[in-house]
C-alpha cells in the first residue's frame, strides 16, 4: 500500500494538463483501487473550490462522493473546525462519508518534548546542534504573541527555517600546505539567535519581547512626543499600554491592544496609529487602514470576511498575509452596525473566520479604532485654541463621555483604553508649521537641486494663525502651505533650468504671502549644510557613475584600443 500526497490546487493542475479533469480522476481513481493505495490530500476545504467552471457546478470534492460513498477510494484529509462547518452547510451528509479523528494541540509538556526531538533530528542532518534553551524561547515567543498558530508545527517550522539558514564553519587551524581543512565545526543554536530571527521575522522590537531587557519608559515616551505634538496624556497612554504588553500582564487569546482614539480631526490620530506601528512592527507600512465610511452597508460589509465567490476578505486576507500589524479602522462610528458583531469577535477571541472557514488570527496584532464622536457639540463652546491644562482635561472628559454614550456596552467594555485627542493649542500648532517647512525642504524638487528657501518668523506665525481651523486641526495648514507656497513655487520652478542656482524667498505683503524666485547668478552660491539625506544622494550619484565608468571599460572602442597598447 502507498500514499499519493498532494494538495487540490495541484491536482487539479495535473488532471487539467491532458484532457478534462474528470475523465483522469475517473482514472485515478480505478488505479487507487486496483493498487489499494491512500490519496492523501492536505485541504478539504479546498477540494470544493477547485474543478468548477462555467457549465459545470461539479467540483472534484463533489467528484469524489460516489467512490467514497461505494468504497472504492481510500481518502485522508483534513481541515479546520470552522471549515468543517462551512462543508456540513455546503454539502450536506459529506463529512459523514469520513471516519473524522479531532486532532488537539498538545499540552505544554509533550509540546516541549516533540519539538525537541524533532528539533534534535534537523539539527543532525545540518551537522549543528540547538540549545534547550532556544527552544524554550521560542514556544515562549509563539505561545505570548502567536498563540493560534498550529503546534508544534509552527516551531518546528521555525526552527527549521533557522538551520537552513545556518552554514557549518570550517576549521581553520594552520596545516600542511598540501592539507585542507574539510571538517565542519558544529554551530550551536542558542536563545540569541532565537530572539534575532524572531525580530527580524515580526518585526518588534527587542525591548519589548525579551524579558531580560529593560524598557526605557521615558525613552520611548520621547520618542512619541517627537512625532506627535501636543498630546502629552494620549502619548502616556499608549505608552502604558506597551507598558502592559512588555510586562506580558495583558490577556491571552486577545490582540496585544486595542485602542480607540477619539477627538477632533488632524489633531494626530492617525499619525499616532503609523508611529505606533513604525515602533512595534519597523516600519509605517506595517499599518492596515480601512475606512469604515465605506463599509456602511450590508452588502459592503461582505468584502471584509468574503462573499463566499471564492473571493477572500479584505480584512481576513490582510491579517493572515500579515499578523503583526497595526490594524486601523478610521472613522469607526460610520460604519455598519453589523461591523460591530465582527469587531467584538476580534476582541474578545482575537479570531475571526472567513466566509470559507479560514481562521485570521489577530493576537499579534494592535487594533486602532479612530472616532470624531463628540466633535460637533465640543465646537459649539471651542473658539480658537485651547489654550491652558483645564480646557484639555475638560476636552477628554467631554470626548470619553461622547464615546459611551453613543457605543454599545459590551464594546466599550471590551476595548483596553479610550485615549482622547484634545484640540491643538497655539505653541503646538507653532510646532506643526516648522515641522511642515522641513518637511517641504526636503522634498525631492528642493533636496536635489541648488535651491535656497528662506522662510522668516512672520510668516511662520500668519501660517500658525491662518492654517489653525478647531475643526479640521493641522490639515487646514497643509492646505494652506500647499496654496500659498507649494503651488507658487511648482510654478516658478518650471521656469529655470535644473542647474540653475536658485533663491527662494517667502515674504509678507499687505496681509499676504508671497513665494518668489530669482536666479542668483550675481553672487557665489550658498553651500547646503549636507545631512543624512544629502549624503545619501551622493552615494547614489557616486554609485552611477561607477556604474558608467563600468559600461565604457566593457565597450568595444575601449577594449580595442587598451589592446592596441599592447600589441
């Protein structure tokens, strides 16, 4: 007796290649029973969405119902409890066609001692050797910020990973001349390497995985009050939040957070969400934005679990592709009341099924919920800044109280925090307008060509007082900076060539702003304080004409006459 292994897809794609698939696993089939071999096929779920095309419903688990039903066929499967479900709905009586075998995890010790062994075996094939204590650390890892993952095959997978990736060492010692040194010095595997890859593979920090290191609470509240200006107790909020998650005090089976900040618009919600994941995960792009404004429907709210068309959920799809990431759903009171049954899933079991059956795990993920619930009637009493300690507090009593009285108890219950935004006050908005100056000079069209931009203290304070609106925050001086010198100076760019050495001078004149550029032809160029970015594009520069350099020693005319040298 043998065993044909394989998955639907592939199948599929080797009964298509001659003929119809149904008359070669009609063949099949009769070759399983003549042989008396076992066809093991490793997704079930999958079996029933391969086959069917236009003018055939039939798929090839449909397919295989009568020869299961008669005998003639041996099948192994498997799937998931959730996918399980979705067959009995989909195809009534087909599981009953199975001798059906509930495969658990198993508990911690056996789980350890499988994942030894099996460990201990890879580790001889690569000629290396694996420390218990790495594989301590990493069911510790996976267990805390992994823990609906499949044991003990997503260790064993990890591990297996890691001495693929690891090279014997040579010896070294000094022999004969006519000797080599050919025997592999045996690398071991330790903790160290265990929580490198770890990192390198979520994308988390150190500081905040390993036990043995210290967390640095005012270096990394520094480090949010960098980005986010003017948001003292929301950013020692978060703060204490990671607080929990480095000190492993938060629930199992959970996010690792969930958050929901609540304020005015452009008051830096949002900015808050990509820090957070530049901190966690490495890198800004590490954030999953929806806009729940666009799932305000039923019909709309489909595409975030699937249709059941063989396409995949937005959402459940993204978590899967990508579990350790900031998951931001932007405008949450805008959304369908139905997201909420799906959001309180998500929370409370830190799961969520597809309309296939397939399981997104979210316990490696930080969930934000942004909300301007309480903006309109806070506005009513706001005029201008919020200008001392007492008007803030009240803000975050106003905003909090908004939040419960519009959502459900038992979502407010389940969410870890509510972290109120209070409105911008003049010095952070002063803040906001030099970081967004910076910001403009370091664009490509200024970085990289010889232009001087002198932007003086007036007009920063017109722009401080004309690109404040309480109700729109700092995205009213975006627009402003855009018009009134963005715009202007897109213009009078065009006008000079790229070399041209170029000044441009942003003044104030009778109440407005006006970006000018003059060619400054009449006096020695100023040279640029070179930062990390010039640098960089130095780099690059130096980098093409090697390049260049390269191209012409390989032509022809170069080669023939270097060799004419020598003949």
């Amino acid at each position: 007796m043998g065993i044909w292994e394989t998955t639907a897809s592939r199948m599929l794609q080797k009964l298509t290649e001659e003929g119809g698939w149904q008359e070669n696993l009609a063949q099949v089939c009769q070759e399983l029973r003549t042989q008396k071999d076992v066809l093991f096929i490793r997704d079930l779920a999958e079996l029933f969405e391969v086959g069917q095309y236009v003018g055939n419903d039939i798929s090839m688990a449909e397919f295989l119902r009568h020869p299961l039903l008669r005998g003639e066929v041996t099948v192994i499967t498997e799937c998931t409890r959730e996918e399980a479900a979705i067959i009995e709905a989909k195809a009534q009586g087909y599981l009953s066609l199975f001798h059906i075998i509930d495969v658990t995890e198993p508990d911690d010790p056996s789980l350890k001692s499988i994942v030894e062994k099996k460990v201990k075996s890879l580790a001889s094939q690569h000629r290396s050797s694996v420390d218990r204590a790495a594989v301590d650390e990493a069911i510790r890892l996976q267990r805390r910020y992994s823990p609906y993952s499949g044991y003990p095959g997503k260790t064993i997978q990890f591990f297996e990973s890691l001495l693929l990736n690891l090279r014997p060492r040579k010896a070294t010692h000094h022999l004969h001349q006519s000797e080599k040194a050919e025997s592999p010095v045996a690398s071991v595997l330790g903790r160290e390497r265990v929580l490198r890859q770890f990192c390198e593979d979520t994308g988390m920090p150190r500081m905040i995985i390993d036990p043995e290191e210290r967390l640095d609470l005012e270096a990394m509240e520094k480090h949010f009050q960098q980005n986010i200006f003017g948001q003292q107790d929301a950013v020692r909020a978060v703060v204490d939040v990671l607080a929990s998650v480095k000190a492993a005090l938060a629930r199992r089976g959970k996010p690792l957070a969930s958050l929901l900040f609540v304020g005015p618009t452009g008051v830096g919600k949002t900015e808050m969400a990509k820090v957070l994941a530049q901190f966690m995960f490495g890198s800004r792009q590490k954030m999953i934005r929806f806009d729940m404004s666009e799932y305000s429907d039923s019909l709309s709210l489909l595409r975030l679990t699937g249709d059941g068309q063989r396409r995949d959920g937005l959402l459940t799809a993204a978590v899967r592709q990508d579990p350790f990431s900031v998951l931001l759903f932007d405008e949450l009171e805008k959304s369908h009341p139905a997201f909420y049954d799906l959001l309180l899933q998500v929370l409370g079991e830190g799961r969520l099924s597809d309309s296939r059956g397939r399981v997104a795990d979210f316990c490696s993920s930080i969930i934000i919920m942004t909300s301007n619930i309480g903006t309109g009637t806070f506005g009513k009493s706001l005029s201008g800044f919020v200008k001392n300690s007492a008007q803030r507090t009240e803000a975050a009593r106003h905003f909090t109280r908004a939040v419960q009285d519009f959502f459900r108890p038992e979502l407010f219950n389940r969410l870890d925090q509510i972290i109120p935004f209070a409105p911008l006050d003049q010095e952070t908005v002063r803040r906001i307008v030099d970081r967004e100056i910076a910001l403009v000079e370091q664009r490509d069209g200024i970085r990289n060509r010889p232009v001087d931009m002198e932007i003086d203290a007036e007009i920063r304070e017109q722009l401080c007082r004309i690109g404040h609106d309480p109700r729109f925050g700092a995205r009213q001086l975006q627009r402003v900076i855009r018009q009134n010198i963005l715009a202007p100076l897109s213009r009078d760019l065009n006008r000079f060539p790229f070399d041209t050495h170029l000044e441009a001078i942003v003044e104030c004149s009778d109440g407005e702003m006006i970006t000018e550029i003059a060619a400054r032809s009449a006096r020695a160029p100023a040279m640029k304080k070179a930062g990390p970015t010039d640098l960089i594009g130095l780099c690059d520069r130096a980098s093409d004409y090697r390049r260049q350099a390269q191209r012409v020693e390989d032509g022809a005319c170069f080669v023939q006459t270097y060799s004419s040298r020598f003949i």
